[in-house]
C-alpha cells in the first residue's frame, strides 16, 4: 500500500487546499456509514471525512480532497504530519525492537526520552520522568506521585479546566457535558477554583490569584492539598491566557504551603507556544510537567517529568503499564526533539504567530463579534460573542467552521460555551498558506454576517 522509499505518499507538489467532490465525499459518506455499524455513538468526529493521507499541514481524504488543516490532530503533529524524520525513526525502531515492556526488560529509546524531558522542562534541578500513553494517563500518574510525595489527598484544578477522559480526570474537567455527563460516579477530593479569565473577570494577574487561592483555602486548606494541577494556558477552555502574574502568584502559594505544582502542558507545551513549554512565558518552574499530544509527532506517547524527589516517592513497582513508553512511541519521540532543537522550530511557531495574529486582528476590527484575540506561538484563538449583550456565540463558531470545511480549511473550536475558535496549525504550515486559511476565514464570516 505505501511506497516505504518514500517518508509520505501525498503527492509531492501537493501545496494547497484542493476540493474534487462535495464535502464530505461519496467514499467518505459509505465509509460513516459501514462506521454507524460498528463505532460507538460516544465517539463523535468533527468533520466525516475519512483521511487516507497526510503530510505538513495537509490532510488527504479517500476521495482525494485535501484540507489544509489548522488543528494538527489537536496540537500532536505539531511538527507536521508524516514528517520525514519521525516517520523514518519510527519505521526503523519498529524492524529494531517494537516492543518488550519497560518494567520487564528496558531498552534506551526510554531513557533517552526521559533525558530530553529533563533538559527541555523548566528548572535547573534533578529531574525524573515516568512515560505513559495518553494525557489523561499522565494527569492520573502526576495525581498519584504528588499524592505519595504529600501524603496528602485533595487535588486543586481551576475553572474551564479539561484533563481528560478517565475516571480521575472527568472528575477534573470544568465541562460536564459531553465529557462527564451520566458517567459518574466520579472521584472525590477534586477542588475546583476560579481561574483568571481576563475577558471575563477583569481582574489583574494579583487580584484573580487572591481569588483562587483564598477559595482554596475556604473550601478545603492547603494543609489537604496535594496538588494543583493548572493548563499555564488553557487548552479545551478556550486558549485561556491568564493575567499577568496570576500563575506565578499561585506558584509561589504552592510552594510555601507544600502543595505540588503540576503544569498539564499537555496541549501547550512540545514548542507549540514558540518556547518548549508555555510555563516559560510566564516564568513559571513548575514541580511536575505534564506532557503529551505534540511528543512523538503522532504516535501515542505522554510523560510526567519533574523534581527527583518527588518523582522517586512512588514506590518500585508504582508506575508503568504494559505499553507506557512504547519503543517506536519514543523513538518518534526523540526524532521530534532532535528536529526542534536541530531546525530552530520554536521560531517557527513565533513565525505563525507574526502572519496569523495580524490577520486575526484585522478581522476583529472589522468584526465586533471576535470579543478578543489572544495565544501565543502557533496557539492563537478568538472568542466570539454578540456586541450588544456579551453573549457567546457558539452557533457563528458552528457555521464559520462548517463553511470552512466546505471551501477545504479545517478549523477547531473550543471553549466552555464552544464561542471559540482555535487555531493550532503543525509548525510545518507555510505562510502561503496561512494567509490562504485567513482567507477563508474571513469570507465565513462575511457569510454568516
Ligand atoms: C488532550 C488533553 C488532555 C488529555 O489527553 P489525552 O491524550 O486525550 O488523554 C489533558 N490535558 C490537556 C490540557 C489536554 O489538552
């Protein structure tokens, strides 16, 4: 089926967004249909056409359409889809070693990964990782470690938080629907707090921390906490960016009050914000750094990465899991950090931000209903919201992404009352088509005037 000479089949002078059916396409239309059979109703997708190819920032559907796609598998191919290296490291590992499990016989690809963790986290201290296989199992695993570290049980998160979608993390999340909605029980001993929200609270960076963590201190006491666990910005919630001074105020609570600091970098962190880790923009050192999406380039691979002495309270035998740190997951993995440091691509994301935020402006200026225009690197979104009343606008978000998928640009939305969109294009994305997508946005707009 592919040609393993070459790293991607899409054809080489594949540049741009190209539609030769309707959206979605007859193959993709018999393809949801065989899939209503036998995929579960709980697991929606946001566009039904059904990918056969990728590579950059262009997504190929069986029907030969391509999308030039501004979410990257919601910031994981942040490098790029089917990038060369990944994909030429991941293929060479797979004939080497697939798989033998860590906590059984170790292999370095693990170590190596852990090594780079250490090096590119925030803080010049010893540092410790343990390599999982999904965000959530991550956020689980920093709940688990800052627990056996504190001895204690309580865990702090922040309003319009999302850590995903196991037991612990539903009990975590702002939203209750779809993502906890009738599947509860939940755990207990999770303590939600109001986060800062400029466009919404107005309050300083100092203000909205005394919130926070006088609430905290209200309704459970930091002597009970053993965690906070904050996205430094939010991802689900809407590319939240808090004020000025909020999160390092809340760090400085933590620590003076033993409580560990974990930042959920989950979606932020991987260069997507023009720094390895978003916690860098607000001068944050967090005790424990979660990671995944944009890892390995694609493949599933997440890690909690932090202060050796609270990594090493889990006891032998604590942490791991048959596939944690898969070896071709990690093998990826050191293929996407090489090519971050090797090509200078943190400057890549402040390089997106310098075409896509000037056009994201420009449209609000003329547009009273992007409320504001905020991210930073290639993690930008705008809110939306009717000028008159201050009311969220989830039905424009809707129309703008439908109709971008219709002209071959592929948005996301995000945000507590979905009047978000964001945008999270791979690193890859080239200015062209920047302004292409921009385009497109735009005239979505003026369509749904
Ligand atoms: C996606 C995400 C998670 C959950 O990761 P999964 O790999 O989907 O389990 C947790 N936290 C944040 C901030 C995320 O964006």
């Amino acid at each position: 089926m592919t040609d393993t000479a070459t790293p991607t089949t899409l054809a080489a002078d594949a540049v741009g967004r190209r539609l030769v059916t309707a959206v979605p396409g007859p193959r993709s239309v018999e393809l949801q249909q065989r899939r209503a059979a036998v995929v579960s109703a709980g697991v929606s997708s946001a566009l039904p056409v059904y990918i056969a190819k990728a590579h950059g920032a262009l997504l190929e559907d069986v029907d030969g359409n391509r999308f030039l796609d501004l979410g990257a598998g919601i910031g994981v191919t942040t490098i790029g889809h089917t990038d060369d290296d990944v994909v030429a490291a991941a293929r060479a590992q797979l004939g080497d070693v697939t798989h033998t499990l860590f906590t059984i016989t170790p292999y370095e690809e693990y170590v190596r990964v852990a090594e780079l963790l250490a090096a590119h986290t925030p803080g010049d201290f010893a540092k410790k990782t343990v390599l999982v296989n999904s965000g959530a199992e991550a956020v689980e695993n920093g709940v688990k470690i800052a627990r056996k570290a504190t001895g204690r049980r309580g865990i702090a998160v922040l309003d319009h938080a999302y850590h995903g979608r196991t037991n612990l993390t539903m009990a975590m999340n702002f939203k209750a629907m779809p993502y906890g909605a009738g599947f509860g029980p939940f755990a207990g001993d999770v303590y939600r707090a109001p986060n800062s929200y400029p466009l919404l609270d107005g309050l300083s960076g100092e203000a909205a921390a005394a919130r926070t963590i006088g609430y905290l201190e209200k309704t459970v006491g930091a002597a009970d906490l053993a965690c906070l666990v904050v996205e430094p910005i939010q991802g689900e919630g809407g590319f939240v960016v808090p004020a000025e001074g909020y999160l390092p105020a809340l760090q400085e609570w933590c620590t003076a009050n033993g409580v560990v600091f974990i930042a959920d970098e989950i979606q932020s962190g991987m260069a997507r914000t023009g720094r390895w880790f978003a916690s860098e923009h607000f001068g944050l050192v967090p005790d424990l750094v979660l990671s995944a999406k944009g890892i390995a380039g694609g493949l599933p691979l997440a890690g909690v990465t932090g202060r050796a002495e609270i990594m090493d309270a889990a006891q032998p035998g604590g942490l791991g899991g048959t596939f944690g740190g898969n070896p071709v997951a990690c093998a990826a993995a050191i293929a996407v950090f090489e090519r971050i440091e090797r090509d200078g691509l943190l400057g890549e994301a402040d390089r997106i931000q310098s075409v896509l935020e000037p056009g994201l402006r420009a449209l609000a200026a003329r547009d009273p209903r992007v409320a504001e225009v905020r991210g930073r690197g290639a993690m930008l979104a705008i809110e939306l919201r009717d000028p008159a009343t201050g009311e969220p606008l989830p039905a424009l978000v809707s129309a703008v992404v439908a109709h971008a998928a219709q002209q071959g640009v592929l948005l996301l939305s995000a945000g507590t009352s979905g009047n978000v969109l964001r945008f999270l294009p791979s690193l890859a994305i080239t200015d062209a088509q920047l302004v292409d997508a921009l385009g497109v946005l735009g005239e979505a707009f003026t369509a749904n005037a």
